[in-house]
C-alpha cells in the first residue's frame, strides 16, 4: 500500500477587508500594514465559515 498526498484543492473566501480598515481598528499606519502584509487587501470568511466549511470548499 502505498502513503501520499494525492491531491490538494483550494478556497477563497469572497468576503475582503482593505488595509485601510485593517489599520484603522489597529490604530496602524495602513501603508506599513501593506509593507508587511504584501496585500491591499485580505480575503476575510463569513460569519457561517469555519475551517471545515472551508475545507469542504476547498475539496470540491
């Protein structure tokens, strides 16, 4: 028998969040969060999304 990853899916959820917003609840400066985060924004899950609601997705 052999042992191994076989395949992979991925999933992004729709939902995003701007830097901007990001630094704003930090009370950040939004071009240094950019700096380190790379993004202009970042993609957030719903309110109905957990890890294996996002799994599931990511398998399909």
């Amino acid at each position: 028998m052999q042992i191994g990853i076989v395949g992979y899916g991925a999933y992004v959820p729709k939902f995003r969040i701007s830097v901007d917003e990001i630094a704003r609840v930090w009370k950040a400066d939004s071009e240094t969060i950019q700096r380190g985060l790379l993004v202009e924004e970042k993609s957030v899950p719903d309110k109905d999304e957990d890890t294996i609601t996002i799994s599931v997705e990511a398998g399909r």
